[in-house]
C-alpha cells in the first residue's frame, strides 16, 4: 500500500474517534416503521418526517429515535410539552 495511502487510513481512524469534528448539516433517510416506510429529513436544524402523527405533532418516534441512532451527532427534535426519548 502506497504512503499517503497509510497515512489517510490513519487519519480516517483518528477521525472516527472524534465525533465532535462532525457537524450534520443536512440528512435525509428512510425509516423503516411497524407499519410502512417514512421518509425523514434534517436541514438547517429542523426534522421533518412524512408520517400523519408528526404533521399534527411536529414530531414523532421516527425523529426522536434518529439523533439516538447517530449517536447524538444531530439535533433531537424540540419537545412540545411532552419528554423525548
């Protein structure tokens, strides 16, 4: 494996162990739910998620559970008078 090689795949695990480098902007997914599939998305610091429960709410499972999947690396959605997970 060629120097500058190596060294990339040094700094890849180096950054790995440093979450605190990474800052998602904007993120878009499909969550696979007990029911159907949704589509989440994450832009400018706002969640939204096409489920009929977060057009009422604002929020839902689908996009309290993201920002504990990724660790934390995403803004949790803001709570409206109720706790999130």
């Amino acid at each position: 494996m060629q120097s500058s090689l190596i060294s990339k795949v040094q700094k890849a695990h180096q950054y790995a162990t440093e979450p605190e480098r990474v800052h998602v902007e904007s993120l878009r997914v499909r969550f696979d739910g007990d029911n159907s599939s949704h589509i989440i998305t994450y832009a400018d610091g706002c969640w939204s998620c096409d489920c009929e429960f977060f057009q009422g709410w604002r929020t839902c499972s689908h996009t309290m559970a993201l920002p504990k999947l990724m660790s934390d690396m995403v803004e949790a959605p803001a709570a409206r008078g109720f706790a999130t997970v």
